[in-house]
C-alpha cells in the first residue's frame, strides 16, 4: 500500500515528537476536537496562503498553535467554545494573524519564560520539517495538486498540536488489554 504524503508527514512529524517526548507512542483522538478541524481550515487557509511565499513556516506552525488552543478550549470550557462560529477568526482577531502565537501561549496556554521559549522552538521545528518535506514534493506552485499538499501539511501540524496540548495537560493514551 502506498502512503499518501500526508501520511508520510503524520509518520515523520509523530517520530519527531515522541522522541522529543512531546506525545505518546499511540497517538491520541479527541472528536470533538477533530471536528473542528474543517471548519477552522476554511477560515485559515485564504489568511495563511497569503502569508505562505514570505512566513512559510508561520503559515504551517500557526496551525499547531491553533490544534494546541482548541484542545485547552476542548478541555476548560468547550460547552461554550464549540459554539462559537469561527474558533479560529476568534482567535486570530484577539491580536491579528501575525501575533497569534503570542496570543495562544501567552493568553490560552499561560506559558512564560522558558516554557513559552520552548514551545516556540518545538512549533518552529515542526513547520520546518513540514516545510522541507513540502518542498522535496517538486509539486508546481499554485496547482491544486500544491493546494491539497499545503491541506495535508496544516492538517497534520493541527493533529499534532491537539497531540501535543493533551499530554501536557496530562492525558496519556495507553494500550487497553
């Protein structure tokens, strides 16, 4: 069976992660979560293709803050956050689209100083290899086969942010016998 580049981008970027002890072996599943995830893509997409030529790896990694956003979201006060419209025009209008990783960590996650400092490296790591695997594709610009690439990359860097936020907040996905 051949794996799609999206699965070669799940594969790479959950390695990445576990070693880095940032998600369990067995990734997590959140539906609710998840279920999001198109809604909040329809309204990311026109702002990050925008900025994608000269921020690509802001266009990719702001996706893993917003997975990480949603999951606190998910787990503080989802019966009202699920409700809102456009979970992601509400987070991006707090402090514009260039100041959203700051807004996340700093106002959703309540990170400082060297907490925040490492999540920005380990957001800006994932983006870059993201980045890099995007551009080994030699897939031509502003085709829809480089579209549904940009898709996959954002949807895996929003899984592994929902990854990610889980386990810091404590949730541990094991085997069951």
């Amino acid at each position: 069976m051949e794996q799609t580049f999206e699965d070669i981008i799940r594969r790479d970027l959950h390695q990445f992660l576990f070693l880095m002890k940032e998600v369990d072996e067995r990734l997590p599943e959140c539906p609710d979560v998840e279920e999001k995830w198109e809604e909040i893509a329809k309204s990311y997409i026109p702002d990050s293709i925008r900025e994608f030529n000269d921020y690509p790896t802001a266009s990719l990694g702001w996706m893993m803050y917003i997975g990480m956003a949603v999951t606190k979201f998910w787990d503080a006060e989802w019966e009202i956050y699920s409700k809102l419209p456009d979970l992601y025009t509400y987070m991006r209008d707090k402090r514009s689209y260039d100041n959203m990783d700051e807004y996340i960590c700093e106002e959703v996650l309540q990170l400082t100083g060297s907490e925040y400092t490492a999540l920005e490296k380990l957001t800006g790591e994932c983006a870059s290899r993201v980045y890099n695997a995007l551009a080994h594709q030699q897939i031509e610009p502003g085709t829809k086969e480089a579209f549904n690439a940009y898709v996959s990359c954002i949807h895996q860097l929003y899984l592994m942010g929902v990854a990610v936020q889980l386990k810091r907040m404590g949730y541990h996905m094991t085997k069951m016998n």
